[in-house]
C-alpha cells in the first residue's frame, strides 16, 4: 500500500523532523511535502516512489533495532 500523508505526518511528530529536514532526506522541496500532506495535490509517481522507498527503509531500520541489527536469517518473504 503507497505511503499515506497520515504516515508522513506521524513519521514526523515520532520523531520530531521538519517537513524540509524529510524534503532534504528525500531529495525533494519541501513544499511537495506540504502540499501531499495536506492533500491540495495528488502524488506524482515520482514522489510515490521515493516516499514508498524511504518509508520502506525506515520501517525496516526500525525492525533492525528492536532486534538487535538486522536479518538473524535474510529479509522476510514478500
């Protein structure tokens, strides 16, 4: 399922970045954020992609440290 702006904007209270320090990570403006988050403007696919992707990899950094760094025996099965 794409990345919801109800994601982003918990992402972002969770740990306390700005939408330009994200904008910054993702390589993209700030006022894209903004305006995914307030729902003014569809997604391109262009910033689906990214969002998908760096949501992808938070989630997973966040399995990595509750179990104490990583895959015990490679990533799960999709």
């Amino acid at each position: 399922m794409p990345v919801q702006p109800a994601d982003v904007c918990q992402f972002l209270h969770r740990t306390g970045w700005s939408q330009a320090r994200l904008a910054w990570e993702l390589g993209i403006n700030q006022p894209r954020i903004s305006r995914f988050i307030n729902g003014m403007k569809k997604p391109n696919p262009d910033l689906v992609r990214v969002l998908d992707a760096f949501f992808a990899a938070e989630a997973q950094a966040r399995v990595a440290a509750r179990t104490g760094g990583g895959y015990r025996h490679g990533p799960p099965r999709a």
